[in-house]
C-alpha cells in the first residue's frame, strides 16, 4: 500500500496549512468569544475554491476527491472547528442535493452553494429526536399539489443564517422510517422562519438554533428524491459525514497535542522542563500515537468511498476513535499546561470545550457503537 500522498493532495495540504495558519488561526479565540459567523472567512474559502472542492465541474466545482477533503478538513480544524464545520455542513449539503436533486434544483443551488452565495442547512435534528431520525415528528400533509410542512427542528448549524434548507419530515407518521421525506425549502417561503438561537459549550459562532415550521406550503417540485425515501437518502450522507467529523477531531487533537509540546518545552518545574518528566513524556507519546492511528483510520475510510466501496462499520470506527481521542488528548494537553490551561489566555481552555461535542453530534460515540457491532455481525 502506498501512504505517500499525491501531488495534488500535497499542493491542497499546503494551501489550505497556510490558509489556516495565516487567517483562521488567528481568528479563532474572537470567533469563540463574539459567537458571531466569520463571514470574511466564508468568503475567502469561496475565493480558495475550498467552499467547491467537491462539486463536479459541471457545476462550478474542482472535482477533488474524499482524501483531498479529508486533508482540508483536518487541517482547517488544526485553526478552528467552527471553520471547519461550516465546509463541512456546505459539502454535504452539496453533496445531498447533488445525489437526490433533480437536473433543475442542481443547476440552481450547487453552482451559488460552491461560491458562497447561499447556505444551506440540514433541518433534521428536533427535540425529541436526534439519533432516532426515524423518530421525526414534524410533518409534510400532502395539498393543493404539494404538502405543508409543521414542526419544530433544534440544535440546526447555521439556522439564523439559512437561505436553503433540506427538511426532513414525514408524510405518514404510521410508517416510521418509510414515511420519513426530504424537502428543499428556499429563505422567504411564507411559514418557513428562525426560531431562538442556541447558546453552546463550544463550537461557536455557527449561528445553530432552531427552525421552525409553521403550516408551511411547498410546491411538490420541492420534493428532493421521492415521497418515503428520505431515511434511506438521508442515512446515506451519514457516513461522509462521520469522516468529516471524524477529520475534525483529528485536528483538533493534532493542534492540542503542539500546544502541549510548545508549552512542555518552555515551562520550568523543580529544576527542569515539564518535557523532562517521564509522566509528561508518557502523556505526549499516547497523544501521538493516538493521532496517528486514528488519521490512518480516516484516511483508510476517505480512500475506500473513492473507491465506490461501502463503508459504513470504517467511517462508524473512524469517528468513535477521532471523537474519543479529541476528549483524551485535549484533556491531557490542558493537565500539562495547569493552572494556564485552565485560563481564557491559553487556547487549550476553548479546545476542550470544543471536543465534547464530537461524542454528540453525527451520531454520538454510543450510536457508534452499536453501528459498528451490528455490521460486524453481519459481516461474520
């Protein structure tokens, strides 16, 4: 096997690395203080072409692979997750609509969605239901030649901030998963609004909230894939997803573990560098190989969808491990940095409060699990 990577995928590494380092980096304690969206960021990775990365040419993008976003995303989360979050929600959006659209709803949203001109959320997640997306509650009655939509979704990234949404509902709640579909609803349809915004441990700054619903009429041209196949469509990006997160994690890990290094090598304690304890030492080296375990895990997930290949149980394990290891490796960064790491001066405070919610979100560690478990029981 060849772990080298390609030219191209180095030349991507080191744009998107200078990127990071010069212009998010930097940004990233105020982004988490103000909570507000880095909108000059937004522009500038649209400006990069990174916002496209993915799209096919036909519609404005630069036709990369899954490895080369795997890279991008680990290394924009080595700055900032928020940053790197908001290309991921605009990638799987693409992605969705790209798989499920029809020719006449891609030419309209994917080429504004790769230049940054729209957003676009996925209206998923409600009160009562998070991982259980069969659980769905808000509801698409079928009238007057399309259906209204009523409900309530929570915790949406980016839902004060949404120009487009890809809905999930269900169009008969007495058929469970078979009555879960998909709609696209535009900014400005009559019922379609905001509702509160969330106030977050971490990962601030997305503009997350709610999305409300309130006998919202759509024209069945919103449909996106056919009535009752939203669970099965929308189950299908879970996996892209999970490396996605997966990647961010890994960066943030990566970045905890350099601030944990940086300040190993410069802080004295009885007579010497923390670098020179064993026990510090022994905290770094788990922290390493945790790392890079886990980016051969992702890596091995990213190159297997571009290979057309399931992977499912991969982009399942790949996650559990990033998300496990960002909440050990943080922990440990800010053990080492004491009573600093603990202060709002030092970024190590920010980035533990960031790693909690990848054993959340795109399914928490113990969906992970039990995902993991049932495909290895089919498997053997």
């Amino acid at each position: 096997m060849n772990f080298d990577l390609t030219d191209e995928q180095r030349m991507l590494r080191d744009m998107v690395r200078e990127f990071a380092e010069k212009e998010i980096k930097p940004r990233a304690a105020e982004i988490d203080r103000t909570d507000e969206f880095p909108w000059d960021l937004w522009k500038r990775m649209a400006e990069l072409e990174v916002l496209g990365m993915t799209l096919p040419p036909e519609y404005g993008g630069a036709g990369m692979d899954t490895v080369c976003w795997a890279i991008a995303q680990e290394e924009m989360a080595r700055a900032s997750v928020v940053v790197a979050d908001i290309q991921l929600l605009n990638k799987l959006m693409q992605d969705v609509i790209l798989k499920n659209g029809t020719e006449a709803q891609k030419a309209k949203y994917l080429p504004a969605m790769g230049r940054g001109e729209k957003i676009c959320i996925i209206a998923q997640t409600e009160p009562g239901a998070g991982s259980d997306v069969a659980g769905i509650q808000t509801t698409a009655r079928p009238e007057r030649g399309g259906y209204v939509l009523n409900g309530t979704k929570r915790f949406i990234t980016c839902a004060m901030l949404a120009d487009l949404a890809v809905v999930v509902a269900t169009v008969d709640k007495s058929k469970g998963r078979q009555g879960i579909t998909l709609f696209l609803v535009e900014k400005g349809t009559p019922g379609f609004s905001p509702g509160s915004k969330d106030h977050l441990l971490g990962v601030r700054g997305m503009g997350t909230g709610e999305v409300v619903f309130e006998n919202c009429w759509v024209p069945r041209e919103c449909l996106l894939g056919g009535e009752g196949e939203g669970f099965k469509r929308a189950m299908m990006s879970l996996d892209t997803g999970r490396i996605g997160i997966g990647c961010q994690a890994l960066g943030l890990a990566q970045a905890a573990m350099e601030e944990a290094i940086r300040y190993a090598k410069q802080r004295s304690a009885f007579g010497q560098t923390l670098s020179g304890f064993q026990a510090i030492q022994f905290m770094l080296a788990d922290m390493s190989a945790g790392i890079e375990a886990t980016r051969l895990r992702l890596r091995h997930a990213a190159w297997l969808k571009d290979q057309g290949q399931p992977i499912i149980r991969e982009a399942a394990e790949a996650k559990l491990l990033a998300s496990e290891l960002a909440v050990r490796v943080t922990r440990d960064a800010l053990q080492i940095h004491g009573a600093y790491g603990y202060s709002t001066e030092f970024p190590l405070e920010r980035m533990y409060r960031e790693a909690k919610v990848y054993q959340i979100w795109e399914g928490t560690s113990e969906i992970q699990r039990v995902v993991i478990a049932r495909q290895l029981l089919k498997e053997h």
